[in-house]
C-alpha cells in the first residue's frame, strides 16, 4: 500500500514513515496542508494519515476538499490525546474513515491503520473503536 502521511510534527511523520516502511509499505510525508492537494495530483494514495490539529490548514477543515480530489480515499486521522467527541465525529461525518490516536506505539498505530482501511466508518457512524 501507498500512503500519504500529513502531520506537522516531522518526527511523528518520520516514525510513522519508518515502521510502514518496515511493514512493506510506501510512504510520502509531508508536514502541512498546502502540501496535500500537489501530492494528490501526482500519486495514487491507498490512504491518508491525517493529523487533525495543524497550524495553517486543520484537518477537519481539510477533508471535504480532500473528498473532492480523491472521494474513494481512505483519510484515518491521526490525533493527540483531548480531541473531543464532538470533534471526532465532525471528522468522521466530514469524510474520515476512522482515527487513532498519537499515544499508541506504532504497532498499534498499524493495526488500527489498517482495521479503519478494511472497516471504514459508515454514515458518520464508527463501526470501531481504538483507544
């Protein structure tokens, strides 16, 4: 698989990067928004990994416009620790197929990745849940 992994923390990107990698799998990372919509332009993503808190371009406010570029692809939101419920599901009803959060190791990260991919959210309705 191919993914996309947007976060504005290069380390998280770069470890991120580094275990998909290990786990057989290609990777672009970019640290902000304004770099997404290129990048969709000029490579097929699998999924997204999307952080929800950035600096210039949220990505709750990002996925509508990500929805119009690619609608069939997957975006898992990759969130700190505090986002609330309110939030989550706005992501969720705007496009997101599913999120997890920062504070798991990147094995966890992986499986939940990978659950959001083959069980994605239906309506605004999460079929899953990973703490």
């Amino acid at each position: 698989m191919y993914f996309l992994i947007v976060d504005d923390d290069p380390r998280l990107g770069q470890l991120l990067d580094f275990y998909l990698r290990t786990m057989g799998h290609e990777c672009d990372v970019i640290s902000n928004a304004i770099e997404v919509e290129p990048c969709l332009h000029h490579q097929f993503y699998d999924a997204m990994i999307l952080d929800l808190m950035m600096p210039q371009i949220n990505g709750l406010t990002l996925i509508p416009a990500i929805k119009i570029i690619a609608p069939e692809l997957p975006i898992i939101i990759f969130t700190a620790a505090g986002i609330n419920d309110d939030m989550m599901r706005a992501a969720l009803s705007a496009g997101a197929s599913g999120y997890v959060s920062k504070t798991l190791g990147p094995g966890d990260v992986y499986i939940a990745v990978m659950r959001a991919i083959s069980n994605p959210v239906q309506n605004g309705k999460k079929t899953w849940s990973i703490p």
